[in-house]
C-alpha cells in the first residue's frame, strides 16, 4: 500500500503526544502503522526526509505530513 492510502505514525517509546496521537487514531478506529524512530534507522531518515523534523510525533495521513499532535490537522487529512 502506497504511503498516499496509509496512516504512518512516527514515534518513540516516552513521547507523551505520541501516545495521545495513537490513542486518537485508535479511538477513531484508524489502522495505522507505528514507526518507532528510536531504533529503526531507515524509518527516522523517512521521517526526516518527510517533514524536516526530528522531533516526534510525525504522522504521515495519506500522504499528509503533519507534525506533533494536532487533531484539526488530522481530522481535516482523514476527512473525520
């Protein structure tokens, strides 16, 4: 599945927002695919490369690259 039809959330194990923005989308029921950036290399450089920021949470929803926690920005890219 192209990153376009997807939802990727990059995080790490202690990030606050990044539990928050997992809860949400699993509230919402949805499927998502977690990226731990604190030991998978290949997805921080992805990360990186999409948002230019190391800080966490990076979610990729359906192509929309939105940084940290912001659910109108969310909501708005998966049309909930």
């Amino acid at each position: 599945m192209s990153d376009e039809k997807k939802v990727i959330v990059y995080s790490t194990t202690n990030c606050p927002w990044c539990h928050k923005a997992k809860d949400f989308l699993k509230e919402q029921k949805i499927a998502f695919e977690d990226i731990n950036v604190e030991n998978d290399e290949k997805g921080r450089e992805a990360m990186i490369e999409k948002s230019g920021q190391m800080g966490v949470p990076v979610i990729n929803a359906k192509g929309t690259i939105i940084v940290g926690f912001d659910e109108p920005k969310i909501r708005t890219a998966l049309g909930i």
